[in-house]
C-alpha cells in the first residue's frame, strides 16, 4: 500500500476506534469542523455538507456529548447557540475532538 493511502487508512482507523459503525457524511463533518478557523455556523455546515438541516443536526449531534436519542455522543463537537442571533448554531470542536484533529494531521503530514 502507498504510504498516502497507508496514511489514509490510519486516519479512517481512528474514527472506526470511535465507533466502528460511524457513517462517512459524519466523518466528513468532523473534518470540516476540524478544518474550520473559528467557531463554524451550522448554515454554513449544512451549506458545505450539501444536506438538508436535519441531517447535518443528526450528524453533528453524534458527534457530541450526548446523541439526539439520548445515546451518550463521541464527545468530539459542540453545538450552541450563536449569541450575535439566538435563531441560529455554531459548533466548535471540544479537548476530545481537538486531539484527535491533532492525531489526524500527523498522520497526513
């Protein structure tokens, strides 16, 4: 295997360590948040994910402390209300979510 997709299986190895079961669109929210320099609203989210709201909710809720059913979360992001306009969220990574950004991008160089 190539040392590029050595390195991508590692990554993807982490979040199976999370939850073997983790969908890819929540893997791919993680990392844009990850990737995001502040605080991302979750508008601009859903806008990137290309998916209707609720399913952008739904997969940023299972990345958080506590799953939209109750489940304990990954504990990886959280959502709060954007004070500038209470009708709307913004979401950043927590400590947990922080390192494994960390973990990610030593992987890929």
């Amino acid at each position: 295997m190539s040392k590029g997709l050595q390195n991508l299986y590692q990554a993807v190895q982490l979040f199976r360590d999370l939850d073997p079961e983790l969908q890819t669109q929540t893997v791919v929210c993680f990392l844009l948040i990850a990737d995001a320099r502040d605080d991302l609203p979750m508008r601009d989210l859903q806008t990137a994910l290309n998916m209707p709201s609720s399913s952008t909710s739904r997969n940023v809720a299972a990345l958080s402390r506590r799953h939209r059913l109750g489940r304990a979360g990954l504990d990886l992001v959280e959502a709060y209300e954007d004070l500038a306009d209470r009708r709307f969220k913004r979401v950043h990574l927590m400590p947990k979510g922080k390192a494994l950004r960390v973990r990610i991008q030593s992987l890929m160089g």
